[in-house]
C-alpha cells in the first residue's frame, strides 16, 4: 500500500451513522478560471467549516461534559438515550475504543486538519493580497484541532507533505509543535476578523491555554502534576497581552454572551461562527430542554429533547456556595427568568413576540407554551397561553415537566423529568425544528477564560493571593446588567476550580478542567473509576486497524 493511502487512511474513518460525512474533493480542475482571491477564500473558509461539526452535541461537548461532574444522560424512561449505553459508559469512565461519538470527534478533527493541510500547502504561491493572513489562520486553526487531539486523545499527527506519513507525536513533542505553529502564525494575524477566525489574540489566548495544561500534557498518567514556573509566567505574559490590548469587554449581562446575536459581543475571542447567513446549525439549546418545552411561538415542532441534566454533585457546589441564599438570589450566572408566571401565577398570557424562556440552570416544574392538538393555545385577547407543562409529547399527559435534583441511573433517576437542566444558550428565534439553526457562536474562548487563565497560573507559581483574587472578582463584578455576584474574599486552587465551574458550565471546558485540578479520579453520582488511564480517550478502533499496515506505527493509548 503506498503512503498516500496509508495518509487518508489513518486521517479518515468512514462509516455509518447518524451523522452524514461529506468531504468535497478539490483538484487543479476545478479551479480553473477562479480568481487568486476566489481560490485563497475557497482554502480558508472549509478549515473553519469543520468547527460545527466538532461542536456538535453529540460530539466534543459530550466528551467534555458528561465524562465529568457537571453533566449527566441517563436511559430516559427507559426507552430514549440509550445508544447501547454509551452515555451511561461515558459518565462511568467506561469508554471503549469503538464508541461512535469517539469515532465521530475524532473524524470531524482530522478532516479539519487534512483542509489545513490543503491550504498550508496551496496558499503560499497565491498572488491574492490576502493569502499570508489565510496561510497563517490554517496553521493557527490546524494547530487548535492539534490541540484537541492531544487534550482529549493524548496523540498529534504531524505532516507537511500531503502524500506522506503523518508523523505520530505525543508528550513534550507535541506540545513543541502546537506551540511552534502558534508562535509562527501569530505575527502575520489580523486582531480585527474575530471571533469567528482566529486573530493575534486568539492565538495568544490558545497558547495560554497550551502552557497551562502543559504539566498534564507532559506526564498524562501522574501522581500529582508538576507545573513549571516557565509555563506559568507564559500564560500570565499572554494573558496580559489580551487584557492589555483594551480590544475586549466583560459583558455586563452573562447570558448575553450565549444570545442568537452574540458574535458581536466583546467578551468573544474565539468561537464557531454560527450566523445564519452561515448556515448556522448547532444544536446546543435543544440538548437538555424537555421534549415539552416550545420555545418558538411561530413553530409548534420546535422542542427540546430530554437530553443531559446536571448532576446533583454540580448543582451541590452552588447551593454550598451561597447558603442559606438560593443561587438564583445570589449569582446571576446561575440564572435569569424571563417567564413572569414564575413569581406571578396570574401572568399567563404572553404577547408571541415577548415570549422567552428563561435561562441558566432550571429547577422544579416548568411553564411555557401549552400545545394541543398540534397548535399553541391562546388567550382570548390573541397573547400565548402559559402554563404548567406536561409531557404530553411522551403519551405521559398527567406527568408533570417537573426537574428534579435526583439524576442517575435508577429507574427513579433516569425519568424524562429528573435532573435539572441547562438553558445556557438561546433557543434560536428561527428554528423550525429545535434541533438545528442554532445561529449564535459557540464560545472557544472569551476574556473571563483569560482572566481566570491568568489567576490560577498566578496561583500556582506561588504569587501573593491578592492579585489572583482580583482577577477572579473582576469577572465576578462584571455581570452588571443584574445584581453582580458578590466578591470573594479569598481564593485557592478549590475555589478557583468552583468558580471555574460556575463560568464555564456547558461550554466544554469542565474535563480538562478536573484533569488538570487533579479531580477526575473522584466519585459522583454514577461514578466511582479511579483509572488514571481514563484522562484520555481511546484511539478510535478504525483508525488503530487503518494504521495496522505499517506495524508498531500507531500503539493505542494505555488502559484501552
């Protein structure tokens, strides 16, 4: 077999499934008679174009997410997410390399690195004026899918030459040459295309991010981490290059930055472009919401799916935070009611157009639009009807959309009312079906990320509390569009990592998280591993037996 086949094999595992791959091949032929400039956008725009793919529901925030404490997906009534129990195996820590979420994150990355590859080899002889700017976003971009291998998949493949080997990193190695590809990108960006292309920002950003997982990177299976001064004073020196820039906000309203029209906000420095003249399509608001639940007055199709709920261990840190005040009271992260019916019984009718569910962490029973027989009821001045749900879309029509903290996976914690359930992103105002044309941006990274990025390494290089502390209060003062979270009064690798959870739940963030805080060996809910193996994911099966045909080329990760 030659290399050229062996490199498509060992990039590319196709298969069957729920998700459909389709790989648009470009040769010499098809660009004839394109523009310089026709040609350099046509390299550039499918290296971002796999980003939704990635992000997808299913894909990277289920391995992110529901492999830790944060999130959870049980056997719903016993009849929906089953999946073969591979959900169920994910919160375990009990992931095997044929696992299709796997396999299908894992393609989505590497057919994002084989566009890079294509543009890093074509650009550098296009005459277009903007061609060094693209050349220099596909290495930064193929560098970030680096990065995610290597997080999630402990392995780099490294390769120039389109027809030849990818060389297999790991390790030192591979942060050298994630590193390398970022530092020699970032001089050529533009500071002014985000959020949805990566800039100068971004990839500082990114580097902070790499040097402070490095310790993790370097020593995947040890003990206790050891983080290198070096790389924390490269994380503040990036750190500070963003904030110092003055190019990016806090956004006074924290919800705000997950709305339909968040990709001019201020506080984005990297995220999926999901506009809709993009075609946006994620699917991150329908994920956790009741089947029940009818967000879009003008489409009676449009619902949630009775997905992942938090767990009752997550839901825990913010009510032993803030006690004996409810969290809802005391932080504005935790939640925003849109709903008057909530804390008004007589609210029930809505005008369609000021119709919004509310948002952040829903708790107990839920009220919304109430669809019979396939329409919305109305009042009779023409406003929506609002009230108490039920699950009629379950043939369970006396059964109440009521969340509990109880989720696991008992026949009692496993039914399509238990755990509560996040509504952290907005549900598109144009979704017809709920489960697609989610048009807002998808956070990769935002300056809060960049502030607490810059207290925990302040932290762990030794420096006096105080100014950690004021970087995590700065973000916790922010949020000035309601009653701002109150300031701490002092801070520690604990709390950092609590209020890290409180930021970022919901946004991907949470296993690299608890890996690097030395927490993901721990016990909750449903799960009680402590195989340290279990910090990276398996290799996928069809790339190991692609990769077979040149012996000892591709060893699977340890534990797997």
């Amino acid at each position: 077999m030659n290399k050229k086949i062996i490199a498509l094999l060992l990039g590319f595992s196709v298969f069957a499934g729920c998700t459909k791959l389709e790989e648009n091949v470009l040769d010499e032929t098809s660009s004839t008679g394109s523009t310089d400039k026709q040609i350099a956008e046509g390299l550039i725009a499918p290296v971002y174009a796999k980003l939704p793919d990635i992000f997808l529901h299913t894909n990277y925030f289920a391995l992110q997410e529901i492999s830790t404490d944060e999130a959870i997906l049980p056997y719903r009534g016993g009849t929906d997410w089953g999946d073969n129990g591979i959900y169920m195996s994910l919160h375990r820590h009990e992931t095997t390399s044929t696992d299709p979420n796997i396999r299908s994150t894992w393609n989505h990355i590497f057919q994002g690195i084989s566009r890079a590859l294509s543009a890093v080899v074509a650009l550098p002889t296009n005459t277009d004026p903007n061609a060094r700017v693209f050349l220099a976003e596909a290495r930064a971009t193929r560098a970030y899918y680096c990065m995610l291998t290597l997080d999630m998949f402990g392995v780099v493949f490294k390769k120039e030459d389109p027809t030849a080997t990818s060389e297999v990193l790991r390790g030192e190695e591979a942060m050298t040459y994630i590193r390398t590809e970022l530092e020699a990108a970032e001089p050529v960006l533009d500071n002014t295309t985000g959020p949805g292309r990566l800039t100068k920002a971004g990839v500082w950003g990114l580097l902070a991010r790499l040097h402070l997982n490095a310790a993790v990177y370097r020593d995947r299976y040890a003990t206790a981490f050891t983080f290198q001064k070096a790389d924390m004073d490269k994380v503040v020196e990036y750190c500070d290059k963003i904030i110092g820039s003055n190019a990016y906000t806090l956004s006074p309203s924290y919800f705000a930055l997950f709305d339909d029209a968040n990709h001019t906000n201020k506080e984005l420095i990297f995220a999926v472009d999901q506009r809709a003249d993009l075609n946006g399509h994620n699917r991150m608001a329908y994920f956790s919401l009741s089947g029940d639940q009818f967000p879009i007055p003008a489409y009676t199709g449009a619902n949630g799916t009775d997905g992942p709920g938090i767990t009752p261990d997550f839901y825990r840190s913010w009510v032993n935070a803030y006690a004996p005040v409810d969290p809802a009271a005391a932080d504005p992260r935790f939640y925003k009611q849109n709903l008057g019916v909530y804390t008004n019984p007589n609210d029930t009718c809505v005008a369609a157009a000021a119709f919004n569910i509310n948002r952040g962490i829903l708790r107990g029973q839920q009220y919304g639009l109430i669809r019979k027989g396939g329409v919305f009821l109305k009042c009779d001045d023409g406003k929506m009807k609002v009230g108490p749900l039920f699950y009629d879309t379950r043939n369970r029509p006396t059964m109440a959309v009521n969340f509990t903290e109880q989720c696991d996976f008992t026949v009692a914690g496993s039914n399509y009312n238990t755990g509560f359930r996040v509504s952290k992103y907005e549900f598109s105002k144009t979704s017809v079906s709920g489960r697609n044309f989610g048009e807002h941006d998808i956070v990769i990274l935002r300056l809060a990320d960049v502030y607490l990025m810059r207290a925990e390494a302040k932290l762990r290089r030794g420096d006096a509390m105080a100014s950690a502390l004021t970087d995590v209060n700065t973000v916790r003062a922010s949020r000035t569009a309601s009653t701002p979270a109150p300031a701490l009064t002092t801070i520690d690798l604990d709390l950092l990592l609590r209020e890290r959870g409180f930021e970022f739940y919901w946004e991907c963030q949470r296993r690299t998280d608890m890996i690097r805080f030395g927490k993901y060996e721990g016990t909750w809910t449903e799960k009680t591993n402590t195989d340290k193996n279990k910090r990276i994911f398996p290799i996928p099966q069809t790339t190991i037996d692609g990769a077979s045909v040149i012996p000892g080329y591709l060893v699977q990760n340890q534990g797997y």
